[in-house]
C-alpha cells in the first residue's frame, strides 16, 4: 500500500489504483456540511408547517394572496424544538462553510478545483459531457481524476450562491439582525420575501443533495463514502489502464 | 508524529473553544439545560456582541399598515378578575411595579397615558412564520423604569400577563427605544384580541416575547429568579428565551 507514483497514486493489495484526493479539513467540513445540511432541511420542514404558506413582500397570513401555498392548516407541535436544531446546525454550517472557504481559498484550491480548465469550455467537449451525463456513463482517463464541467458548475453554485443566500436570507428573517442591518431586506424585498428566497435556495440545495446523491450511487456509493472518509479515491483497474493508454496516445 | 503545525492549530482550536464557551456561559443569563439550549446561548452571545444595542427595529409608512392584523393564542383571557376589568372599561386596572425598585407602585391607564408617549409603525413577526404590521402608541419602558427607579443590582425585568403567560427580559431590550408598555393600536385603544388594555413591545424580538394583557411587572436581578424559572413560561413547549432570530 505504498507505492506510489507522481501523480500521488498508489495501488491496493487487489491491485487497484487509488488516487488521494480530499486533505483532511475537506473531509471534516464535508461531512460536518452534510450532517448540518440533513438535519436543516428536516427542521426546516418542520417549521415551516407551522404557516405552510409562502407570500412576496413584507406581510403575509392566511387570507393575503399567496405566492406558494402548501394549505392552509397550522401544525407547530414540533415548532420549538424544531427551532433550536436548526439553529444549532446553522452555526455548524455556517462554521464548517466559513473555514471550508477560506482554506480553499487560501490553498489555491477554487482555481485548481473548481474554475472550468481550458478544454472543459470547448463546445465539442461540453456536448460530449452532456451526451455522457444522459447516458449515465462514469468519466474514465484523466476526467476520473477531475471534477467535470457540471459538477464544477453545481459544487461552485452550493458554494459561493446556495449556502450564502441560505445564510443572508435566514438572517433577514431574524428581527434582531434585521434591526442592525435593514439593508438585507432591500436585498430581499421584505420579510416573507426572504422566507420565500430562503424556501426556495433551500429547495435548489436539496435538489443539489438528491442529484449528488444519485451520482454517488452510479460511480459506486462504497468508494464513494470510503474515499470522502479516507481521502483515497479508488480508480478502477480498467479505468486506470484505459488512461495510461490515452495518455501514451497523447505523447 | 505530531509537527508543530498541527500542534498549533489543535492548540488554537482547544484555546479558542474554551474563551468561547466561557464567554457564553458568561453573556447567557440563565442556566444551560441542553445542548441546543447551548446553541440559542451561543446566538445569544454573538447577537448581543455583534450587533448594536441601539439599532432600531424598521419602522415603516402608514401605507404600509396591514389591512388586517391577525390575532392568534388568547384572543379574551377567561381569567375572572380580567373579566371584570373588561367591564368596567379597565377604569380599574393597576399595573404594579415592584421588586427591585426604590418607589413600588401600581400605574392606571390614565397614569402611563399621562406619561410621554412614542408613537411606531414596526412589523409583527410571528415564531409561526406570518407578520404584519401596525402603528403602536404607548410608553417606553425605560421611561417608567425611571419613574419608579431601579436599585443598582436590577438586571432583568420580569412580565406577567392576564392569561397565564410570563417571560423576562435584560436590560438591552428593556431599555432599548422602542421597547414600549402599548395601550394604542392603529390610532385606536389597543383591542381586546391584541391585549387590551396594555401589551408589551419587543420590537426587536419574535412576537411570542410581546406579552399581552400585562397584569405586573416585576423588575429583578437575576433572570432565573422568576416564576418557575428559565426565563418563559412557554419553554415547556420548546420555545427559546431569546427569541431574536
């Protein structure tokens, strides 16, 4: 389990080649994110049925015109406890993002990661990713080493739009945060305007969570969680061949 | 092998969760009986270190003013000696002010109207997700603390209302400017369904800490020497104390 090569690979006693992937804090803000994520949008639920009934503006109740309504029932037995998770997990969120960020930031990680490399944004290649995303089809060669176009466009939407607009608009509700910063709502466009915003940033991130999930699930959910957990990030056999072939290609 | 790195960052960490636990358990005034308690006393904190205590709750244009205003919870306490008030137009009614205060007294409504008075057009924010917003008209809180004049050891101030409801409140709140014993509604007295004859006004906090049909006000030094304790009678439902977020 120690050999390794430039590219910081090693290979298992089966013979398969890991790549090492995620440092430490990734995966410590990774999962803490994930927990904090669960659990935000259960309690969120929860509260939210306490007026399941979304308005635009500053005002709303039972009887104003609705902008999305789930009914017109109150259910708030779980309200309060429901409160303090969400709250509680706010703060591990907001914490683990905050140093998620600024580690990234500060290891160069965005760019190297994140931002789009050169060949990514040609049209033959984005046609091509789309064709394989359709087809269900698991990257090989040097795309299993990096993160695709879409999941560079998704991971940096989470990042940099869903979880601060999660955060701001989830403060603009908070009458004491509002009365220091008011300049929030001219952001959000009133009160229940922001719970509308904050309703619907957190749908986007659950959406996010599902399709993540599902693309966990299809490039194998094991090595999936193992290398999220580890660090180490298995490239099948097959794969791994097929790139050193490509790259012999190139050459 | 631990490098000096690592030995730096865990140390940081370590040190730093400790200043922040102890200015927690410090900022927080009453006691910690949960984790996520812990979580609403670390909101607390940071809410009370970051932003302003003078900043004021938006007020808004008479324009604004919703066309109905929902009154939920008690809308007309069953309480007997409220009843009898009600009858009699609350000529009757005495707020008493006691506990740590140099002039014990009981105010009628014609004593706080007789006081100077604010007059405010802020926004409702109900912990069930609605809000609405009203002109309110009454006195400010801190005015009638100096009419009765607080001891050197007051910290908190405690309310009791007509239909079995309490919580406490520090001294940023107490004090702050729009922090008013309301007996005005839309330039109207204050209706019975929103806590007629006087409620409180906590602009800055979610609408559950706006007590209505206020019957004492007890000013005291320590938050959890209050009733049964823990800053609200609603914590057995699960609701915070500090009802800012």
């Amino acid at each position: 389990m120690t050999e390794s090569n430039t590219l910081g690979d090693r290979q298992s006693e089966t013979g398969q080649v890991l790549t090492y992937r995620h440092p430490p804090w990734v995966r410590i803000c990774h999962w803490l994110t994930a927990i904090s994520i669960i659990l935000l949008l259960i309690t969120g639920v929860v509260i939210l049925l306490a007026h399941p009934r979304l308005y635009w503006g500053e005002d709303g109740f039972f009887g104003d015109p609705a902008f999305i309504s789930f009914g017109h029932f109150e259910y708030a037995d779980y309200l309060g406890a429901s409160r303090s998770v969400h709250f509680f997990f706010a703060w591990v969120l907001g914490l683990s993002g905050t140093s998620y960020a600024l580690f990234a930031l500060a290891r160069g990680r965005i760019r190297k990661f994140l931002v789009p490399e050169r060949d990514q944004v040609k049209p033959a290649h984005i046609v091509a990713q789309l064709k394989e995303h359709i087809q269900l089809k698991v990257p090989t060669g040097k795309d299993a080493r990096r993160y695709n176009l879409f999941q560079k466009i998704a991971y940096s939407v989470v990042l940099f739009v869903l979880i601060p607009g999660i955060i701001l608009s989830g403060l603009a509700m908070s009458p004491s945060v509002a009365a220091s910063y008011p300049d929030l709502f001219k952001l959000f466009g009133g009160r229940q305007s922001a719970r509308t915003i904050h309703f619907l940033l957190a749908s986007s991130l659950l959406l996010f969570f599902l399709i993540h999930l599902f693309q966990v699930l299809l490039v194998g959910f094991g090595d999936g969680i193992r290398s999220m957990t580890t660090g180490w990030h298995t490239l099948p056999q097959e794969r791994a061949q097929t790139q050193s072939f490509k790259e012999g290609e190139q050459t | 092998m631990i490098s000096r790195r690592k030995l730096v960052i865990g140390g940081s960490l370590v040190v730093g969760s400790a200043a922040l636990t102890t200015a927690v358990a410090r900022t927080y005034p009453l006691r910690i009986r949960s984790p996520l308690e812990a979580a609403d006393a670390l909101t607390y904190t940071a809410q009370r270190a970051l932003l302003s205590p003078n900043a004021l709750a938006r007020e808004f244009d008479r324009g604004m003013i919703s066309k109905t205003f929902p009154a939920i919870n008690t809308t007309d306490p069953e309480d007997e000696g409220y009843q009898r008030l009600r009858h009699g137009g609350f000529e009757a009614w005495q707020l008493p002010i006691d506990g740590l205060v140099d002039r014990p007294m009981t105010l009628s409504l014609k004593n706080l109207m007789g006081l100077p008075s604010r007059t405010q057009i802020t926004q409702h924010n109900c912990v069930d997700g609605w809000s609405a917003i009203a002109e309110w008209t009454g006195v400010q809180l801190f005015r009638v603390l100096a009419h009765v004049g607080m001891r050197p050891e007051a910290r908190f101030i405690g309310f009791e209302s007509f239909d079995g409801w309490w919580n406490v409140c520090d001294m940023v709140d107490a004090l702050h400017a729009q922090t008013m014993l309301t007996y005005g509604m839309n330039g109207a007295p204050l209706p019975i369904r929103h806590g007629a004859p006087v409620r409180l006004r906590l602009e800055r906090q979610l609408g559950y800490r706006s007590l209505k049909y206020l019957k004492r006000i007890t000013v005291l030094a320590d938050a959890e020497d209050y009733k049964g304790g823990g800053g609200l009678s609603s914590r057995p439902y699960g609701y915070q104390w500090h009802a800012g977020i």
